[in-house]
C-alpha cells in the first residue's frame, strides 16, 4: 500500500511539473531559462533535507577529494 501511496505522489508531481512548465513556457520564458532556474530552486529546496539526514553518513571533504570532483568535473 505503501508503494502505491508513493507512485501516486510521484504521478502528482509529474503532473504538478508538466503544469507549472507549460503555463511558464506559455507565458514567454525562456526554453534556455526556465531549467536554470528549475534546478536553482530544486537545490535550494532539497540541500537543507540532504545535509541534514545525511550529515552522520558522508565522508569528509579532503582536498584531494575535491581535487577529484574537480577533474571529474571538467571530464564529464
């Protein structure tokens, strides 16, 4: 029951994303724009749930660890 209560919010917010798209595409945002600020507010929200319930389980962050994100980065 569980898993069906999930899939259904899920399906929701499919649908509260698909809305909420095609009304600002509609309004004249950019197609360029509009996932930039998307994933803006998608970080904003979600950071303060990730550190928070993950904050016992990360590993630290070393510099060589950086340096690694880093390479990684620019090597796709």
């Amino acid at each position: 029951m569980k898993l069906l209560m999930a899939l259904l919010a899920l399906q929701f917010c499919f649908v509260g994303f698909h809305i909420v798209s095609r009304v600002a595409l509609n309004i004249g945002v950019s197609k360029v724009v509009y996932p930039v600020h998307r994933n803006i507010i998608a970080l904003i929200l979600l950071s303060p749930f990730a550190y928070v319930l993950e904050k016992k389980e990360r590993a630290p962050l070393t510099f060589s660890l950086l340096v690694q994100f880093f390479f990684l980065a620019i090597l796709g």
